[in-house]
C-alpha cells in the first residue's frame, strides 16, 4: 500500500487549468491521477439520481444549480479513486489550487506526525481554508525554518480546494451518503462538525489561483429564484446547529495521552 495519493479533478474542457497545475505539482517532485470532473452546467440537477430536491430545499433552502451537483459528483468520483488506489491517504485537489511552495513537505509532516501517534481519530484535513474558527491546537510542524500548527476544526473550515482523506473517512462519508441535498463544501461542514473528525492547518498550504468559478459563475449574486421562503431561518438554523455542535466538541476536547 502506497502512502499517499495525489488526485486532482479536471473538468475536460479546461486543458489550461490541467497544465498550470501540472507545473505547479511538479515543481514540488509530485506526480498525480486526474479524475476528470463532472461538468453539470448543462444539465438541470433534477436530471441527476443522486440530487435530492425536497432535501435541498429542506435543509439548504434553495435549489442547488447544475454546477454544484456536478461538483459534488466529481468529489464523490475523487474519493472512489482514492479507494481504488490502494493509498493510505488521499489529497484531493480542485485545479485551480495554488500550492505553498512548502506544500507537499508539509503534507508528508502531517502524515510522519500522524504515524508517532497513538491513534487514528480523524477522516479529513482541510489544507487550504484561510479562515478557521472553533479549533483546538494538536502540533506545530517545522520545515525549513516554516512552522504549520495542525487543528481539531471542531466547526470544520468551508472551501474543498485541497482535503487529505484518510482510507477510513472516504470510506466512511460514502458509506453513509444519501444523496446531495448541499453543496459539497458544505456537506463536508455538516458531517465532520457532527463526528468532530475533521483538522484543519495554519497557515493554509493550497490557495487558489484566483481563477473565475467554472462551477457556479453567478457565485455572489445569486437571487432569489429556487429559494424556500424560509430560506433565512433554514440558514440560520443550519449555521447556528453547526456552531453549537462544535462548540460542544471544543468542550470536551481532550489532548492526546
């Protein structure tokens, strides 16, 4: 069993993306498996299987656009690959990341500090979100003169740009999906605020290239068109039980023995 796989989706039609990120990977040493993304731009979400829509409207509020199911998919594709792969680990990475030029020898210190430790007790590392909240502090890495402080993300980090899965936590949201009712980031808060399975790193180790959204281009304008008329209390509701739910956790945190 190899120790990491490095996957990164990669929608067909955008071959620049693909070879930007090639370059990047490459000038840290790192080979990768693309798993070639699910554009739902075109297609309406109701066409797909898996999209749940009374769930969306729900617990989300709204309709999810075609791009968002579509994200969704290619994640769940990423982690298939990553079980199919045989690896340890699995960083899953969107192809407008842009890499620390630190990145990679700090993902194998997060795996090395994993190794010293007594247990295994957690699914996903978020490695590229730049705001974290409610978390509790587990280790500082030193590489080269730079430190990484690794955190328990009891309120688990929103943006999918860069997560190192373990086999167990792939294994573990698959088994327990049941249809996309929520963006993917956001369905990744929800379950690993709930387990409190989730780390996080300071500083973040991918950033994003600051390339437009190909997933959902209307990103930050968005009507009203497709909401619940209780979306505010749905997103007050949603928010807030995830917040206490970490806060709980925080509470209880205790340190490795």
């Amino acid at each position: 069993m190899t120790d990491l796989a490095v996957l990164l989706i990669n929608l067909d039609d955008s071959p620049g993306r693909l070879a930007a990120a090639q370059t990047a990977l490459g000038v840290q040493g790192v080979t990768f498996t693309r798993v070639p993304g699910v554009d739902g731009r075109q297609t309406p979400p109701r066409a797909v299987e898996a999209y749940d829509a009374e769930g969306a409207q729900n617990y989300f509020g709204r309709d999810l656009n075609g791009g968002e199911v579509g994200a969704f998919q290619s994640h769940l594709r990423a982690l298939a690959a990553f079980l199919d792969s045989g690896a340890a680990y699995g960083l899953i990475l969107e192809d407008d990341m842009d890499p620390d030029a630190k990145a990679m020898g700090f993902v194998q210190g997060i795996l090395t500090w994993q190794r010293g430790r007594w247990r295994e007790d957690w699914y996903v590392a978020n490695l590229g979100a730049k705001r974290q909240k409610i978390t509790t502090h587990l280790a500082t890495l030193e590489l080269d003169g730079a430190t990484l402080d690794v955190l328990r993300g009891h309120y688990f980090p929103m943006l999918a740009t860069a997560l190192l899965w373990t086999r167990a936590g792939a294994q573990a949201f698959l088994d327990q999906f049941g249809g996309i009712d929520c963006p993917w980031d956001h369905a990744t808060r929800r379950w690993l605020t709930e387990t409190d399975m989730g780390l996080t790193v300071s500083p973040p180790l991918f950033l994003t290239t600051g390339a437009d959204s190909q997933i959902d281009p209307a990103r930050g304008a968005r009507g009203t068109d497709g909401r619940s008329r209780f979306y505010r209390w749905r997103r007050i509701k949603r928010n807030w039980g995830d917040r206490l739910r970490a806060m709980r956790h925080k509470a209880r945190h205790r340190p490795d023995t």
